[in-house]
C-alpha cells in the first residue's frame, strides 16, 4: 500500500505546497489571506481543500480516497472522490457537533447544532465505508450510515516502537524539580471534559497517605489558568507541578518518571462516545494507567488487569483507588507489562493497518 496525504489549509502549507517526508508525498493546501467570517471561512477552507484533494488524485492516481472527521474534511473529500468515480472511507474520531458542545461553541440542539449534525449525516450516508475509533461511537452513528454492512471500528493506535519500555535518564527529575517525588502523571490537553481538577482535587488526600505522592501535569490549554487557580484554592499548589508544553523527548521521560498515569475524565457527549489517544502511549511503555469510568474508556482499560478504574468526577473514589495502587508496586509493575502486552497485540500500528487493509479491499 501507498499512501499520499493533503492536509488543509488549517495545518499551514509553508513555503511549499508539496513534501515529500519518509516517502510519502504530502499536497499543502494554500493559507487563507485575511481574516474571514464565520460560515465564510469554513466554506472557503472547504473548497479550497476539495480543489487540492482534486489536484492530489489527478496527479497520485488513487485507488480511493480515506478522509477523516469532521465534515469540514469529509464534505470536500466526498466531492472531490465522487468528481473522478473513486470510493470513500470517512474515518469517525468524534461526533463535531457534540465536541462543539462541549467546548461551548454552540448550544445542543441551536441551529448550528443541527446544521453540523446533518452536514456530518451527508458524509455518512454517502461514503462508500465509515469507520469509527471504538465501538461506543460506532453504536452512536450506526442509524447514520448507508449500511451496517459498511460500517467498521479501528481503534486509536501507538507507535510501540517508538513508546517503548526505558528508563528516565539522568537529571529528568532534576529538569522538573521532581527529585525525590512519586508522580501521579497526567499527559494531554486541558479542555474542561479532561477532568484535571478531580486530579487536584484528590492529591491532597492522596499526600497523606502517600507523603511523596505529587501530581505533574503535561501540556496546555484554555483551563490551564483555571486550574492553578483551583490547586491554589485546595491549598496542593506544592504537590503539583504544571510543566506546560515540553519537547517530544522529554514526554517520553515524564511517561517514565511516573509511577501511575491517571486520565480522569468526566462524563460528558465526547467523553461517553471517544476514546483518548494518550492513555495508549502510557500502556505501550508499560506504565500502569488509572482511568476514569466513562464508557469509552472501558475499551481500552480492563480493571485490575490492563489498567485501574475510578468514578468518573468522585475525587474520593480517585484518592482511594490511587493510594491503593501505589501501595503496591507489584501489581503497577504486572498491570504495566499487562497494558504493553495489550498494546503489542490489539493497537499497534501494523495491527491496525492489516485492519484498514482489509477495508479497503472490499
């Protein structure tokens, strides 16, 4: 299989509007000039993304044409693949009306609700296959596809190669001012479903148990003020680190230094129906991962065994949960390797490419 990428002008074309990178051709689509309307902007980033797509097949010659959510993609994708005759396959990662909810964009059930639920139903019912990231998202669009027949899950994926097993090298706690702490880790972004302040929330009950127990959260985002805030409120402004965004590497080393990942997301439209890439990188470097008990993260965490499970927005349920796991450093250790071998045989790349594979023949 070969493959050949567009992307949008929203990734930024740079100063070429072709690349070629580890042997795949990638088709830039153009920056937009100026600042444009609402509704103005997106239907002129959607046509000029179709005309790239368009501008990809003429001169790739492909057998069929894979676009991912939301519709802003799939729409130009679908128009595009229909213009030379060829086959779509529309990659469901979320529902774009409800994460739009979600992030207070719109209102459920407003006017521009509707409007992006059945621009996203036009690219369902028309692709030739549609398939989802887990099971608990396909159940949500089944009655929305062409036919159930064409309607497929492939899970998020890792690299396991690359999140491998290691050891933080020396002077990593250094770096962070972590010397001497146990670490409760957090890596991702900060959008309010993610459910950080249960985290804060819960370490200070946590410490008391676990004297050094300490919480460093990775990445950025809207909330990040909020939250220092909030730990400053609960009075665990010591027992927690932000190290905002941090160089690829040294996520690799903040996934090593901790003794326990936790993703305590709370329940909301995006988090009942998609499951978090982040969680998987974790699990492929054999790190034991504490999730909360939302339905989609049941697919990824089985208790006790590939991962531990709390009440999803209970930061008691979590104090109590995570005190028990870090008192026992041989059953981390088992769940860790658990969750690696997991990885190895259900969400490594070449696993989930023999899955596509065999979409795409049919």
């Amino acid at each position: 299989m070969r493959p050949a990428v567009v992307t949008s002008a929203q990734q930024g074309s740079g100063d070429a509007l072709k690349d070629e990178i580890g042997g795949v051709s990638y088709w830039r689509t153009r920056e937009l000039a100026g600042k444009r309307l609402p509704v103005v902007r997106e239907l002129s980033l959607m046509r000029a993304l179709e005309a790239r797509v368009e501008d990809a097949i003429r001169e790739f010659q492909p057998d069929l044409v894979h676009a991912h959510s939301p519709m802003l993609v799939g729409l130009p994708a679908l128009a595009a693949a229909r213009r030379f005759g060829l086959p779509l396959v529309y990659e469901v990662r979320d529902l774009w009306e409800n994460a739009s909810v979600d992030r207070g964009k719109f209102a459920e059930d407003s006017v521009p609700y509707k409007i992006a639920a059945g621009l996203e139903g036009i690219v369902y019912r028309y692709a030739d296959a549609t398939v989802t990231i887990c099971e608990s998202l396909k159940n949500a669009v089944a009655s929305r596809v062409r036919s159930a027949d064409a309607l497929y899950v492939v899970g998020n994926g890792v690299d396991s190669d690359k999140f491998s097993p290691r050891e933080a090298p020396p002077g990593a706690w250094e770096r962070f001012g972590l010397a001497g702490k146990r670490l409760i880790g957090y890596v991702g972004t900060f959008q309010p479903y993610e459910g950080l302040q249960t985290l804060i929330a819960a370490i200070g009950d946590i410490a008391r148990e676990i004297p050094d127990a300490h919480v460093v959260i990775t990445g950025a985002g809207g909330q990040e003020m909020e939250l220092k805030a909030f730990a400053r409120e609960r009075g665990v402004e010591s027992k927690v680190t932000f190290t905002g965004r941090v160089p690829h590497d040294e996520v690799f080393n903040i996934y090593a230094m901790a003794s326990l990942l936790v993703y305590p997301r709370i329940r909301t439209r995006t988090t009942e129906l998609t499951t978090p890439l982040k969680p998987l990188e974790a699990m492929s470097m054999a790190r034991p991962v504490m999730v909360s008990d939302v339905p989609a993260m049941g697919e990824l965490v089985r208790y006790g065994e590939t991962g531990f499970v709390f009440k999803a927005g209970d930061s008691a349920d979590l104090t109590r949960r995570c005190v028990e796991a870090l008192k026992d450093p041989a059953r981390l250790e088992q769940v860790g390797k658990n969750a690696r071998a997991w990885i190895l045989e259900e969400r490594q790349w070449p696993r989930l490419l023999s899955r596509y594979e065999a979409i795409y023949e049919k």
